[in-house]
C-alpha cells in the first residue's frame, strides 16, 4: 500500500494529530505500525512512551475522574527526556481560565529552568550542541530535537468547552487541564525498542488495539508506569544513562511523520501502514 506525506499546517512543523508517532487528545495514539489505539493510564501518574538503550521519554498525565466513572479521563501534561547523562523536561502549565496570548510551555534541562524568548523562530541549544529547542509560534508551540535521535513537535491547549460537552469530561470551573499535543518522528531506534508507543516500532510488532471499534484500548499501564518523569524503573524499560545517544545496535532508520487521514478504515483502527 503506498502512503501519501501530507503536511497540513501553517508552518508544515505543528503536531499532526492523524499521523504517524502522534500522541495527543484522550490520549490518542499512532504507532509506528500506523494503527490508532488508546492508552489511558491514570492522572499524576507517569508512563514511559519510549524506553530504549539509550533513549527515555516518559509522560506524565493529568486527569480527573468524574462520579460513576470506572477510570480516569487522562491527558498528556509534560514530556521527561533522558539520554546519556542529561535530561530534559517540557510541560504544559496549569492554569484555571485558558488564554491563548498566555505562553504555557515550560522546559528545563539538567534540573535547571529554561527561559526561551517568546517569539517566532527564538530557540535555545545545550552547551553539547546534541538538543534543541525551537519555538514555531510565539507561545504554546515548539519542537525539540535531539540530534540522530527524535525530533518532537508540541502544541500545548486546554480542553475545550465543546469537548467537555461533547465527551461529558465534567471539567472543573478552575482547570482547563492545559495538555500536549504531540507527534514525535525517530531517526535510529534499536529492534527491541520498548514504551507505549515505542514498542509499535519492533519490526514485528503485533498491536493488539481491537480494529473497527469506536475507541480501540491497549493496556499494559503496569509495564509502562515509572516513579517519576525522568526515571526509567519501569518493568519494561531499556534505558541505560552509560549509553550514547548514537550507541550500537541501532537501526539507522528514520520514521517519517507521515499522514494517515487518507489510509484504510475508519480513522478508529487500522488507518496506514509504512
């Protein structure tokens, strides 16, 4: 099957929710496999998306869980990276009315707070010169990216009074449960790559998301859940900081953000594949 890549924003470099490596709403997932599936973990808590030998992304959720639901309404707040010995977080902050003229990114690197210049184009490098930080709108959006390793495009909103009314999320009057969206596009991943979304890009990675459901739900929280947003002591977790980011073992491969909105079914399960 031949895949088509459509870039569909102002800029070509926002999240693409409908493409492949994308994490973003309830939250909803494209694999690597091109397969849309569901993972809802719980609010506060943290998950790792990506765990390799020498890459960690974990995320940590936010969420609320109305009378007479069974499980929490979750979404992705903020993004821990670990490699070799550094670590980088991104966030979307808490604020109780939205406004869109308000930045709410928030990044640190090594521990220490980030302060990027809220304006097109204004970008911040480690003093490696391996990570980068680059704002594709004055406020809310950005991309990161870690040199032969991922590049990641974030856009950070609130959830919406017409999602609220539409999904019945019962948000409170003093949240807007402020969240990324995100799409992530890998340049070498190993074979035996593990997380939430990582473990779609396994050569022979069978998704178990049931096709042709309205909400197609893979689990495995217990695997994926670590004590916190940059640690990598989850069940399944590969990530070793005595690893380079460009290690041995590797596939030198790169994983294009590709659209999928025009791939087979319904947009529910099996939408593309590579």
């Amino acid at each position: 099957m031949e895949v088509i890549c459509i870039i569909i924003d102002e800029t070509g470099r926002k999240p693409n929710c409908n493409g492949v490596g994308a994490a973003c709403f309830d939250p909803r997932f494209i694999g690597g496999d091109g397969i849309v599936f569901y993972f809802h973990g719980k609010g506060n808590e943290h998950f790792s998306l990506v765990s390799d030998i020498n890459l960690q992304i974990n995320s940590r959720f936010t969420g609320l869980r109305p009378a007479v639901r069974t499980r929490d309404y979750t979404w992705i707040q903020a993004l821990g990276l670990m490699f070799g010995s550094h670590t980088f977080t991104l966030e979307a902050t808490r604020t109780e009315k939205w406004d869109n003229e308000e930045d709410h990114l928030q990044f640190s690197y090594d521990g220490e707070a980030l302060s990027i210049p809220e304006r097109l184009y204004s970008e911040w490098t480690s003093p490696e010169n391996n990570l980068k930080v680059e704002r594709i709108a004055s406020k809310n959006s950005a991309i990161v990216t870690l040199s032969e390793a991922v590049e990641i495009s974030v856009n950070v909103i609130p959830v919406t009074e017409e999602d609220n009314r539409i999904h019945n999320y019962q948000i409170p009057s003093n949240d807007s449960f402020a969240h990324l969206e995100v799409q992530f596009r890998f340049f070498n991943l190993s074979a035996q790559v593990e997380g939430v979304l990582g473990q779609t890009y396994q050569p022979n990675f069978h998704n178990t998301a049931k096709a042709g459901v309205a909400m197609p739900i893979v689990g495995g929280a217990d695997k994926y859940r670590t004590s916190s947003l940059l640690s990598a002591d989850c069940k399944s977790c590969l990530f070793s900081p005595s690893n380079n980011v460009t290690g041995e073992g590797l596939l030198s491969m790169e994983y294009a953000t590709l659209d999928c909105t025009g791939g087979v079914g319904s947009g529910n399960g099996i939408v593309c594949r590579k």
